[in-house]
C-alpha cells in the first residue's frame, strides 16, 4: 500500500524443496494484491541441511531442481496442467488458481557463480539471477556471457533477457569503516547458514575496486556498481544489507545513503546510456 511501481519477490525461493504448484499460487496472490509487481526467483539451496531437514535426498540435488523449475515454467505458461515426474505427485487436469493479474510472472532462474547452471538460463530463455559472495568481477562476467551465448543459440534474444546481480553490500562513510561494521555480522550469518564464518582475507580483499562486494564508502560503491554495469551489462542489482543480524538503524542508514546520495548518481550516470 505505501509503494505503487517496486517489485516484489524473494531473493531466491529455494524451488528444489518446495512445491512448484504452491509457490505459484502465493506469488499469483502477492500479484493480484500489488497490481501485478510480484515475480519468482527461483533458486537452490546453499545451506544443504535443509534437504534432510525437509524429506530429500541430498543426491538428488540436481535433478530436484530441474524438474521443479521446469514444471513451474509451466505452470505459468498453463492454467490446466498434465504433468508427471518423479519427486511430486502427478497433475491430471488440474486447474492452477489464482491467475496473476498479467496472466503470467516473471520468473528468474538463481544461479551461483559457474557457467553451468548460466548455461541452463539461457537455453531455457529466461531471466538469470546471478548471485555472488565476493572476488574479481570479470570472473562472474564469464558467466553472464555463458548465459547471453546459450540464449542466443538456442533461438532466444539476450537482448529481451534481463540479468540481475545480488550481493552483499554496506556503506558508511569510509571503506575501513564499513569493513569492520559489517564483518561480524557476514561472518555470524555464514556460520549460521553454512557452518563455518567468511574468511577474513576473503572479506578484505572485498575492498578491491574490481571485487563484486559493495562494502565502502559511498563513492567507492558507486564507482564499484559502475564498473560492475560497464561489465555486466546488467539490468538490475540487488543489494544484501540484511544478513546476520545488522541492526534496523544500521540499515536504515544505509537505505538513506542509497537513496540520497548512491542512486541518484547511478542513474545520473546510466540515463546517459
């Protein structure tokens, strides 16, 4: 109620152990109530605890995922469904209810940071969602044009494909100290989800004006988020802030320097374009 034109969705709805027909139908709900902003990310799993803790085989990693997505696909391509596979019940004429308000999502496919699961973007021809921790941009760019190559081949056009980015991100008003403001928090929250912390050199060389993570001061994340689009060529950019417990005030902070000062010159920047 208080916005009218921002996107909603999730940062990655780990697909592979859901239901596809359920996750539908909520994000058709969260359509119809925002006017048609909702749209699906759909991803894998990268704390793999939750395949046991839900019922499934952590063998089964890669073909769960596939026929999850893909059945999803077409449930948005088809509001009665036939449909058979081997780690859901089969759909005999079933009628998926509600609609979205457009008649389809948009729907994302999550990847990590090898060409493979880029690869399966493009051939299927739909939007990438490509998710990174840290280190040199260019090896990410390998990726993206993984992606944009296997779109093309398999008869779609990149150019109509849109590719998003997502990773952490902090800003205040020097890199050292949005360096140490924040690592706790990444550290705490990767040994919660993952078992073990961010390394710290890892993390420090984050710093680095090439480096995919958006921690610093405000002109250096600005230069960073430009350098990453010059590269990319991308459409969007997700910004992780919440993660591992970062105070509310901390994050609103950083929302107001987002707003005040960040975009503005991004898209002083990208309007040129």
């Amino acid at each position: 109620q208080a916005t009218t034109t921002m996107k909603i969705g999730s940062s990655s709805t780990i697909i592979s152990t859901s239901d596809p027909v359920r996750v539908y139908e909520d994000f058709a709900t969260i359509d119809l109530i925002s006017n048609g902003r909702a749209e699906i990310i759909a991803g894998r799993a990268s704390r793999v605890g939750l395949y046991q803790l839900l019922g499934y085989d952590l063998n089964d990693y890669e073909e769960l995922f596939e026929e999850k997505f893909d059945l999803l696909l077409k449930i948005n391509e088809n509001e009665v469904l036939n449909w058979k596979g081997e780690y859901r019940a089969p759909l005999n004429q079933a009628r998926i209810l509600p609609r979205p308000e457009e008649g389809y999502l948009p729907i994302w496919r999550a990847v990590g940071g090898t060409p493979a699961s880029a690869i399966k973007a493009g051939v299927a021809g739909v939007p990438m969602f490509l998710a990174h921790l840290g280190g040199p941009a260019v090896l990410f760019k390998r990726s993206i044009d993984a992606y944009r190559e296997a779109a093309r081949q398999n008869g779609h056009d990149p150019s109509k494909l849109p590719v998003a980015t997502a990773g952490f991100f902090y800003v205040d008003e020097t890199t050292q100290k949005a360096q140490r403001a924040y690592y706790p928090y990444i550290n705490e929250g990767m040994k919660l989800t993952n078992g073990r912390g961010f390394p710290k050199q890892a993390f420090a060389q984050g710093a680095d004006s090439r480096d995919v993570m958006n921690i610093g001061s405000p002109q250096e994340i600005i230069e960073k988020i430009l350098y990453q689009h010059e590269l990319f060529g991308h459409q969007r950019y997700i910004a992780q802030m919440d993660f591992g417990g970062v105070p509310f005030k901390n994050l609103m902070k950083n929302i107001d320097i987002i707003g005040n000062e960040i975009l503005p010159a991004i898209k002083k920047h990208t309007a040129k374009k």
